[in-house]
C-alpha cells in the first residue's frame, strides 16, 4: 500500500512522504535508545554513589546521608518507571475487554 502510494505521487511529493516515513522510524528507535540509555545510566549513577559510601566507610553528616538516599530513591523510581513502560508509548497491563469481546 505504501509503495503504491509513493509510485503514484510526483516527484517533490514522493521525497516529502520519504523522509517522513524515514523520520517516523527513527524517531521511534530513538525513543527507545535514549529510554534504554536513561535506565543504565541511572543504574551506573547509583552504583556510583554506592561506591562513593563504601569508599568513605558509609560515615558522613545526616544531609549527606539523606540527599544519597532521596537520589538513590528517585533514580531507582526512574528505572521502574522507564522499565515498565510499553514500547507503544503507555504501560503495560492486561487488556481485560479482550476476554469478553472474543
């Protein structure tokens, strides 16, 4: 179908539907490289600063102390978040309709 329609329309046409077929399949590899990206650079980041607290033997003033266990909970959420989320665009989870419909 797609084929058919880029044969039918004339030049300048067919080079605009191109690229903006090329751009909508990049643009979906990218979300998905960057998403990826995002979750093993949050795990590095808090492997880091746990790396940090072994290295000074886990002592530090209660600010310090508190603001690597609030980042370390943010990232870890970012993770989750990221992880679960569908390569459509929204969560994954069971449709429960589909057992009715069929």
């Amino acid at each position: 179908m797609l084929a058919e329609t880029a044969a039918l329309e004339p030049g300048r046409t067919r080079r605009t539907w191109w690229r903006s077929t090329w751009w909508f399949i990049i643009k979906a590899a990218a979300a998905r490289w960057l998403r990826w990206g995002a979750i093993f650079g949050s795990a590095l980041f808090i492997l880091w600063i746990v790396y940090n607290a072994v290295d000074s033997s886990f002592q530090g003033t209660p600010p310090e102390i508190a603001s690597s266990l609030g980042l370390i909970a943010l990232l870890a959420l970012n993770i989750v978040l990221l992880a679960r989320r569908s390569d459509s665009g929204g969560p994954q989870r069971p449709d429960r309709w589909q057992s009715r419909v069929e």
